[in-house]
C-alpha cells in the first residue's frame, strides 16, 4: 500500500485555486472573499499567507516567468518550420495557463505598479527569443529575410502572440478562455504568428508551414 499523500502546503494551493478562478472569470471579478470561500479557509487564513490580492497576483506572475524562463532558452534549437511550430505551441501553452493575466493585462498594470516593469522585462525576454528564432531560421536557409528585417518581425509576433488571446476572447467572450477550448486557441495562435513568416519562408518551408496548417487546424491554413 502506497504512503499517504503529503497534504499540501496552504500557501500553495490558494496560488492553484486563485489561477483557476483568475482564468475562469477574469482577475478583476474575483475577490479575495470569493477565493476564501473557494478554498473553504477564513479570510484571516488567506491574509497571513497574501496580505493583499496584488500579492496574489505577483506570485502567480512569478510562477509565469520561472515557466518562460525554462522555456525561452529552446528558441536557439529552431531550425526548421516545424521547430518553429513546436516552440510557438509551447509558448502559447505558458501563456494559456496563465491567461487571466494577458485577458487583464492593461488592466493590471494600471492598478499593479509592480508589475511595470516585470511585464517589460518578460516582454523582453520574449522578443529576444523570437530574435533568436528568425536568426536560426535564416542561419538554416529555411527564411530568406535580411538581418534589418529580424526586429520588426520578431515585434509582430510578440505582440500578436501577447494579445492573441484577447482577441480569442473578443470573437466569443462566453467560451474562449474554457478549457475545453484551449487546443484549438493555441493552434491558430500558433498558426497565425508564424503565418507572418510565410513572405520570407523559402517554397518548401512555405508549403510544409500550411500543411501543418492543413493538418492542425484544416480551413485555417
């Protein structure tokens, strides 16, 4: 017979059961009554550990930036379309499990001073990785762009990446950002950030992106 579980430490599990209201209802419509009540713990238990909702908040960007952190590195192994498509899916799946911050990201920010420049360094830290995509793709001969073309694209696709669910959202604000729905959010993501390649893709790179297009998402490619 197996030992029993540990139970886990309190601390941690209000960060799971905050993420999960965060992500289903949006930040601003959950309080930290609602949270409490989830939990079944007292608001006064709730407070020793997160004095304050933005320290919820913080704590979940940190959990965020610790998983892009061990992501981002992988932009340097993209060699091919299909390298690209993996790690663009990877990078959407991050933003996925947090995605209560990029629906309230404006938001936020505007009540989370914290959080200026913690956003732009990840920001950052993004466009670098996409940098460094598009420069591993023209190092293969797989992208035929000039080396003056690597920022503004790169830019692109963050910022489509960033606000891509946002705009998920906008299309169907009742189903969007429901779980169920999370496989096909992600692989248009995917799909249409790297569908700003396709102008400087070389022709067999190019008909390898929309197939993967064609087999992930069907009409869409």
């Amino acid at each position: 017979m197996p030992p029993p579980k540990r139970p886990r430490r309190t601390a941690e599990r209000i960060l799971e059961v905050t993420l999960a209201l965060f992500n289903r209802f949006g930040e601003p419509n959950v309080s930290t009554t609602v949270i409490s009540s989830e939990l079944r713990i007292s608001p006064g238990n709730l407070y020793y550990h997160y004095p304050a909702k933005d320290e919820l908040v913080n704590a979940l960007v940190d959990r965020h930036e610790q998983a892009l952190a061990e992501l981002l590195p992988a932009a340097e192994d993209v060699a091919n379309v299909e390298d690209a498509w993996f790690f663009l899916h990877l990078l959407f799946e991050r933003t996925w499990d947090y995605r209560f911050l990029y629906r309230d990201l404006n938001d936020l920010l505007s009540k989370n001073r914290h959080l200026e420049t913690r956003i732009a360094a990840m920001m950052t830290a993004k466009a670098q990785a996409l940098q460094q995509l598009i420069r591993g793709l023209r190092h293969a001969g797989v992208l035929l762009a000039e080396e003056a073309d690597t920022d503004p694209l790169a830019t692109s696709m963050l910022v489509l990446s960033t606000y891509w669910l946002s705009y998920e959202y906008v299309r169907d604000p009742r189903r969007a950002l429901e779980p169920e729905r999370a496989a096909e959010a992600l692989q248009r993501g995917a799909w249409h950030v790297l569908a700003l390649l396709l102008p400087y893709l070389e022709p067999a790179s190019r008909a390898h992106l929309r197939e993967l297009a064609d087999a992930y998402l069907g009409q869409e490619g």
